[in-house]
C-alpha cells in the first residue's frame, strides 16, 4: 500500500520533532571511574558527543574512540542513523598514542597511501585496567594473541 501525502507529512513532522528534543547519554569515563551524562539531539553526529566531552572533561576527541553495544561510532554518524536511543551508556576507549589507524570513511588517497603499498593489517587491541598493589591503575594495551608472559 502506497502512503499518502498525509501519512509522510505525520512521520516527517515526528522526524522533525525528534531531531528537536534533547536527549540524555551517558558516558563512562575509564579514567575516573565515572559516567558523565551528556544532552543531545538525535541528530547529533558522534563528534558532537566528543565536543561535549571535550567541554565537561578536557578530553580530546582524537584520544579515544565512542563504543555502543560493542560496535564502534564513527565521528561523522549520527545518533539516529546508528539507531541509538538516549538513556544508553556510551564506552569510552582510550586510543593509544602514536597510532596510525585508517578510519572507516578515509581514502586511501586521502592519506597518501599509493597503488603498490603493502598495508599491515594490525590485530584488534583490548584495553585493561591493572590496579596495583599500591592503588594506582595502569592501563595495557594487548591484543588476543598475546599471553601474561608477553
């Protein structure tokens, strides 16, 4: 059944008035052991949400990366288009520094990378927080080929 002008006008004014309202995320913060809550709109791009975090805790958005339901947000998406409902908890994952990482929506072109290049396919890394025995926690980086040894 085909819909009428009546019915798209109705979802397009429920669309409109969805991207009007603020909605409330939260986001933990691994290095303070908090969840920060943010307002948004659902049309907000996951930058927005890094810009956010940025004001409330000084933390840069290149740092780390957004994760919902273990699935990487990508800065350029928007809260509506990943299908993300507010009153979700967002996890923050630190970057590790000096890292050079393709982003999903690059070109190769776009970061110089020519026809012949050999590119080295880099195993996912984990984050793990290791408290000591004297209270501080320190953060390793590993991967899921690597022992307690390594």
């Amino acid at each position: 059944m085909k819909p009428t002008s009546i019915q798209v006008k109705i979802s397009e004014t429920i669309g409109n008035l969805k991207a009007k309202f603020k909605i409330r995320l939260y986001v933990k913060v691994p290095s303070d052991h908090k969840i920060m809550a943010v307002k948004v709109k659902s049309s907000d791009t996951i930058q927005k949400i890094k810009s956010v975090v940025l004001a409330k805790k000084w933390i840069q958005g290149k740092e780390y990366s957004l994760y919902h339901a273990g699935k990487l947000l990508e800065d350029n998406r928007t809260l509506s288009s990943l299908n993300i409902p507010g009153k979700v908890t967002l996890q923050m994952v630190s970057t590790p520094p000096n890292e050079s990482r393709l982003e999903n929506f690059r070109t190769l072109a776009y970061y110089d990378i020519e026809e012949d290049a050999i590119l080295k396919m880099v195993p996912a890394e984990y984050q793990i927080f290791v408290m000591t025995w004297c209270g501080t926690t320190v953060t390793v980086y590993v991967n899921q080929f690597e022992t307690i040894a390594e």
